[in-house]
C-alpha cells in the first residue's frame, strides 16, 4: 500500500498538473476563438481520437501485461514489435486522411489542408503511449509524469502563442498539438533507446501475437472514441459548429474529472495487478474497499461541479458560452462514471477478455448514437449531455458486471465484519 501511496502521489500530481493547465489555457482559448472556431478545435480533436485506435491498434496494451506475467525481459522485443505495428498501420492513415479531407471538411468544416496532420498526431501520441504504459509497468512515475506533462504543457503553451498571439483560428490549436506531440514522441524515443529498448539484440514479438491482443480491441477502441466525440461530430453536423463549441468548452471543463481519474488508475493498474496475481481473501477485500471509497470521491467532484456551473462557466469562458451551463451538469457525473468505469475494466485486460470489452463499448457506443440522433434535433446540446450521461452509466455497469464474471470480487460484503469480512 505504501508503495501505491507514493506513486500514486506522482500520478495524481501529474494529473492535476495535467488538469490543471488546459483549464488554464480554456479561457483564454475560447475567449480568443469564440464558438463557431472552438467547435471546429473539439472536432479536430474527436477525430484524432478515433485516428489513434488504428495507429497502432492498440497493442500498446500488452505491455504491463507482458511486463508482470512474463517478466521485464520479455519486454523489449514486445516495444519493438508495437514500433513496427505503428509503422504499418501509420501509412494507410495518411492515406485514409488524404482521400476524405474534402468529405470531412464538408461535413466539420475543418479545412481540407489540414486534415493529414491527424495521422501524424495518432502516430506520434501511440509513441507516446506505448513509452508511458513501459514506465507504468516498471514504476517509474516521474517519466510517466514527464511525458504526459510533457504534451500537455507543450499545446497550452504553442496554442496560446499561435492563437492568442498570432492570430491563428483552429489552425493555431491543431498546430500546437501537432508539434507538441511530435516533440514528445521523439524525447520519448529516445529514452527508450537509452534504456536498451530498442536494441535488435532484444528481437521482436511475432506480429500475431501483437495482434491477437490488440485486434480484439480494434472495435472497442474504435466504439470507445466514438463515444468520446459522437456528440461533438454530430453536433456540429446535425446543429452547428457553434453548438459544438458551446459543449466542447463544458466537455473541457468536466473533463478535470476523468482526467483524476485515469490518474489514479495508472498507480492503480501495477498495485491490483499485483494483488490479482497472488489472489486472497484480505486481498480481494483491500481492493473492493478502495475501489468504493474512489467512486465515492468521484461522485462527490461531479456534485461539486455541477452545482458550480455557472460560477465555473462565467469565470472560464465568459459570457458567450452560457449555453453551456446545463450541459456541464449532465456532463459532470459523466465524467464521474467514465471514471469509475476505469476501475473495473482493469479485470478484463488482466484477464485477456478484450473481447467481451469490445462487445460491451460497441453496444454502449450504438446506444450513445442512437440517444444523440434522437435528443440532439430536440433538445439540442443538453440533449447531447443527456445522451452522453446515459452512455457513461450503462458502460461502467455493463463493465462492472462482465469483470465480476470473469474475476468475481467481495463487492456486496467487503465491509461485513467477521470471517466473511
């Protein structure tokens, strides 16, 4: 425990480090860009998410698993096979973004010339990724920290500079990312070459065993980005990119949430390895008693967010995004629940049932667009909130009870005192 402590110490530290400066960055972000421009930045950034599930497929995944079920050795040769998998899957991105750029831009609004730096960002940021899950796995949290830290300050910074300074519209947002996720790709590979993790002398992993973990996840990737920003294509498609704006500014904001979250799970994911490995009784209790006292934590934020939102809307963004106070407060407990899910779906990766992951987020993921197609011509960006606080909630119970099968828990007794305790 003392160990998840301290790690978990740095993690959390990163986290709100990384929290804490694109909500720095937001208003002068939204101020300077307005609604319409904004919307188009939320889009950009949607679609970066869905381009990253096939840059690499994912198999970036395996490593903590090779790390603690075959030992760190066997590492290295699994690093270099992810590095050939990105290189593979990195082309026909290009490509893919080259021959849609006029589609997309029709449909986003985001200008055609800039639609192949996409690609570029999904393979930079699975770089990125694949280094960060390497220093998870060998408790090394400060260089997680640092290349997590590392991408985040590097946009805020670049953004505010281009947009703010320079002038620049969207293109200003899109470039900062760009570069900062280039620059921390590199830094990253470095580091892995210096830590021997790049030698030929390692080998490399068959293809198809890459594979066999990471194409399972193919859909639930793919279903888990569109989840994240369905609402913010469909809105500016269905609506308008203003629409988009006013929600992707609350989307930020309850995104400090999720962010926390995913921080804790990073120490979170070595400690209850661990304990999964060597299973007992008073294990299995420790873990369900932290797990309860992290949802409740999460809940009481998304309280405290949602009952704020127009105090947090008018002090971050201003005026012109009032629309987007009711929104937050659908997408405060969102946030909360996308967390929590977090800390379940750990069971399944660590027991290899990517499979049944994927099942359950493409469902949740058709039933998010489905809600949206409906709620949005109705009730407009509170009905995107609405369908994205429906979606959240039925994907961690759905996840819940699928790692319950596959790795039953003490969930309903573990505070029970006695011998069943």
């Amino acid at each position: 425990m003392a160990s998840f402590l301290r790690s978990g110490g740095i993690y959390v530290g990163a986290a709100a480090m990384n929290a804490i400066i694109p909500f720095l960055a937001l208003p002068p972000l939204v101020r300077t860009l307005g609604p319409e421009e904004f919307g188009k930045v939320g889009v950009y950034l949607a679609l970066i998410n869905i381009a990253t599930v096939v840059a690499g497929l994912s198999v970036h995944g395996i490593i903590s698993v090779v790390h603690f079920r075959d030992g760190a050795h066997a590492v290295p040769a699994y690093v270099r096979g992810a590095l050939r998998t990105v290189a593979l899957t990195g082309f026909p991105l290009l490509l893919g973004c080259l021959l849609f750029a006029p589609l997309l831009e029709r449909l986003t609004g985001l200008a055609a010339g800039w639609v192949w730096t996409i690609a570029l960002v999904a393979c930079a940021q699975f770089i990125v990724s694949l280094s960060m899950a390497i220093f998870q796995a060998r408790e090394q949290p400060l260089r997680y920290a640092t290349l997590q830290v590392g991408v985040t300050a590097g946009w805020a910074a670049l953004s505010i500079l281009l947009v703010c300074s320079a002038g620049m519209d969207w293109v200003g947002r899109a470039l900062g990312q760009l570069i900062a996720t280039m620059v921390v790709a590199l830094g990253a590979l470095y580091l892995l070459h210096r830590e021997g993790m790049l030698s030929a002398s390692t080998g490399t992993a068959p293809l198809s065993a890459l594979l066999r973990f990471g194409l399972p996840l193919v859909p639930h990737s793919i279903a888990g980005a569109i989840m994240a920003g369905a609402d913010r294509l469909l809105l500016s498609s269905i609506g308008t990119t203003e629409m988009a704006g006013q929600y992707f500014a609350a989307f930020q904001i309850s995104a400090v949430i999720t962010v926390g979250a995913a921080a804790i799970n990073q120490a979170w994911v070595p400690w209850i390895y661990r304990r999964l490995a060597s299973p007992s009784r008073e294990s299995a209790v420790e873990i369900v008693r932290a797990t309860f006292a992290l949802n409740a934590a999460l809940l009481l934020a998304a309280l405290v967010l949602a009952l704020a939102a127009p105090w947090i809307i008018k002090l971050v963004a201003g005026e012109h995004y009032a629309e987007a106070v009711p929104v937050l407060r659908w997408l405060a407990p969102a946030a909360a629940f996308s967390g929590m899910y977090y800390f379940v779906t750990n069971y399944l990766f660590y027991t290899g049932k990517t499979g049944v992951l994927s099942t359950i987020t493409f469902f949740t993921a058709a039933l998010q667009v489905g809600l949206l197609l409906v709620c949005v011509p109705r009730w407009g960006i509170s009905g995107a909130g609405f369908s994205t606080l429906a979606a959240a909630m039925v994907y961690w119970m759905a996840t819940w009870f699928a790692a319950h099968q596959v790795s039953p828990m003490p969930w309903m007794n573990a505070f029970r005192k006695g011998p069943s305790a």
